[in-house]
C-alpha cells in the first residue's frame, strides 16, 4: 500500500481548518488545488501596479470540487459574471401563497433594497477599479470591462523576505499496512509523483507558445486563456529514453473539462502581454542539484516565463493532465515549508444577499445554481501559500529514479534533483490550497407555479 493523497491532505486539513475557522460561522471546506500553481517575482510586479489585478484574476476563476474529496479544480468561468449576469440580475422576489397585501409589499421591498444595495457594490467596485483602484494602488488602464477587484489580506502576500507573514509548519505521512483496505476491496491511491515530459514533447509544444505580435490585455480576456490549448491537439506521446513509465494516451484524446469549460468556435493566435521579462529564476535550478535544462527545455521555458499568470496556470495543468506519473515507495516521508494564508476579501459580492432566502430566479429551479456540477457551491476565501518546500526522507531506489524527473509530489510542485540528496522541494512561492465556504442554496427558492 503506497502512500495516497489522503495521508497528505489529513494533516494538513485538519491544522489549517482548526488555526483559519471562519469568524462569521459559515460552513468551510480545505482542498488541495488540484494542480499547484508555482507564483513567480514577475507575475505580480509591484512597480508595473498589476499586483491586486493579477490577484483578482487568480481567485476569481469558478471552483469544482473533484470526486476524491481532497482537491479542487477551477474552471474559467469567472465568478464575478456568473454571480451579476446569472444570479443578481435576474432575481424576483418570492412571495408566499396567499400572503396579504402587508407582507407582500414588507417582503418585496426588503428584498428591493438588498438587490439595489447589492447592484451598488459590484458597480462601485468596477468603478474603483476603472477609476484608479482601492487602498492607494494604482490600477493599469488595460483593466479589462466586468473587471472586478478582490483585495487580500495581506496585501504583499507575494514578498517572500517579509518574515512577519509566514510562518513555519512541518508533518509527516507515513504508509501504514495496518490502514489498507482488505485484499477483496483493492483500491489504487493515485500516483503522487508527476514527471516532466521529455524534449520530444516539449518541443511539440513550442507552437502554442509562439508570439507573432504584443496585442493589448483587452483583446486576451475572452479568446487567448484558452484558445492557445488548441495547440495540444497535435501532441503525440514519445517513448522516452529508458527507464521510462507507462505510455500516456495521446494529448488529443484527453478532456481538458478544467480548463476547456468554454470551447471555442476558433483557434486564436498565441500572444504575450509582458514581453520584457527576465527569465524566471525559481522556474530554474532553484534547489542545488536541479539538473541542467536542455536546450529544448531552455527554449520551451524561455517563452512559458513570458506567459500571463492564469495563461501559465491553464498551459500547465493541461501537460499535468497527461505528463507521466509514478507511486511513492517510500514509507515515510517528512514535510516542512514555511506557509502564508491569504484572505480574499470581494467587496463587490453581497453575502446579505446570496444569504436572504426569498428570492427566485426565472427558469431556474432551487439550488439548480449551486450545484456541485457546474453551479457555484463554494467560493474561495483564502488561499493557502508555502515556500521554502521540502520533503526529506530515506528515499527508496525508485523513488531516487523519479526525483531526477519530478515535477510535483502530489500538489506541491518540486524541482527534479540529479544528485542524491535526501531533500527534495521548491524555493519559490506556490498556491496549495484552498479554504472554500459553502454557499447556501441558489436559488433558494423554485420559480412560483
């Protein structure tokens, strides 16, 4: 029996739900992402004033929760448009059957005044943003329409010298024979170690990162996070030098439901909105022993830094979904990082008014909006941040042989070791997790008969 996903997500579900309760009651959930996301120096540069916008695009992506009851996917369908075109908007208030005249018009104009107030706060805060932002920064004139700022807490959760934000956190997992299931209930435990892909296929993947000409942030907002993804259609896998793992199946015959939620009609051209960045240092040999890049490695890289932040996420999660995979033979392994929890606080998102109960939403039935396929469930409050990530343990020969080629362990991303070190783990700033809160039902009320 290896060690699962489950003897990760345990330890630290149960510290970070314990030390983050939510203050007002409601209802939290901790999740794994799915993914990880690896957060650069050059994706939220301060003195490009892009830090609260790149933030807001981050936590305003439409979470699913996956089936293993340990992680989340997100999917881009933004919150803001899903909660004012398809949720606010449209609202009427519900009355009750054979209510009088009193209590009609006391429930109509409550609810009109929560709606009017609601409407305000998203207006309001488009306007701040459009108009030069909230709390002294300054928002770029490239900020997309329907934008919506969010606003963390800390703000500067992406300085990773400022000790008075993080602190230090440390477990351990362990695969204990005596908690496997019976031999006639087998259950296989996801592989935990993602490996990176060989120069074969990263170089098929140049055309999806190629950038024939700059075009404004504007013009990216609905067509380029996902139409470079067509670009996968052409990916073949490539038998690697030996020793190598199983075969995946062919890129074009996976379901990029994650990140493909809105197919398009088109493929657009691939552009890069900050074409003047630096490599990215903690993308490189960030940890002593990384091994040197290949020059198509270097090429793929090279191009992959210049990348929008979600663009880098989307890109990444496909090759994710496909890139080799091997289980953890070692029995126990020892996990510290130094972590940092961001709240996500969305002034433009009314929680009087998601919470009021006397509403309905015309062709909708109650709760068919928060359905856990597709519909609004649970929205993130905070994200869960660590750098300085390392995994120490006696390592087994395979697990040797994987570390040389690993890209992440579990949702922690790595960087591959050639050398024979005990450590193995990631310098830079990465988002893990999420605390999610559970939305009530919405709409909470069936259309009237």
């Amino acid at each position: 029996m290896a060690i699962s996903l489950d003897s990760l997500y345990a330890p630290v579900n149960d510290f970070f739900l314990k030390k983050f309760q939510s203050t007002d009651g409601s209802p939290m959930l901790f999740r794994f992402d799915q993914y990880g996301i690896k957060i650069s120096d050059e994706d939220y540069d301060p003195a490009a004033h892009n830090v609260q916008e790149v933030f807001s695009d981050l936590v305003n992506r439409m979470p699913i929760l996956s089936t293993d009851a340990a992680t989340v996917i997100f999917i881009d369908k933004p919150i803001d448009e899903y909660y004012h075109q398809i949720i606010l908007k449209p609202s009427l208030p519900s009355l009750p059957p054979g209510a009088d005249e009193s209590t009609r018009e006391s429930l109509q104009n409550t609810f009109a005044s929560l709606k009017n107030e609601a409407i305000r706060d998203y207006e309001d805060t488009y306007s701040q943003a459009r108009g030069g932002g909230t709390g002294g920064e300054v928002v770029s004139a490239a900020v997309p329409e329907l934008f919506r700022l969010s606003t963390p807490t800390p703000r500067n959760w992406y300085d990773r010298t400022n000790a008075e934000i993080w602190e230090k956190y440390s477990f351990s997992i362990t695969d204990d024979p005596a908690k496997a299931p019976p031999v006639s209930q087998p259950v296989a435990p996801k592989p935990l170690w993602k490996l990176r892909l060989n120069d074969a296929q990263m170089a098929q993947l140049m055309p999806a990162l190629v950038a024939p000409e700059p075009v404004k942030p504007t013009v990216l907002l609905n067509n380029v996070k996902l139409a470079r993804l067509n670009a996968f259609s052409m990916i073949q896998p490539v038998a690697a030098a030996a020793p190598a793992p199983a075969a995946k199946p062919a890129i074009a015959n996976m379901a990029f439901h994650n990140v493909l939620a809105h197919g398009l009609n088109a493929p657009v051209a691939l552009t890069t909105v900050k074409p003047a960045l630096q490599a990215n240092a903690l993308l490189l040999n960030s940890v002593e022993g990384t091994p040197t890049r290949t020059p198509v490695q270097q090429r793929f890289h090279s191009a992959f830094d210049r990348l929008r932040l979600l663009d880098k996420i989307n890109l990444t999660n496909a090759i994710k979904d496909v890139a080799p995979t091997q289980p953890v033979s070692t029995n126990t392994i020892n996990i510290n990082f130094d972590y940092c929890l961001v709240r996500i606080d969305r002034g433009w998102f009314s929680s009087l008014f998601v919470d009021n109960r006397n509403w309905y939403i015309p062709g909708y039935k109650r709760g068919e909006l928060s359905a856990s396929e597709g519909g609004l469930a649970v929205i993130p409050s905070a994200m869960l941040l660590v750098k300085n990530l390392r995994l120490t343990a006696n390592w087994s020969g395979d697990d040797l042989n994987n570390i040389k080629a690993a890209t992440a362990f579990g949702p922690f991303n790595v960087d591959a070791q050639q050398d024979t070190s005990t450590d193995v783990g990631h310098d830079g700033i990465q988002v893990v997790g999420w605390l999610l809160q559970k939305l009530p039902t919405l709409p909470s009320n069936d259309p009237p008969s």
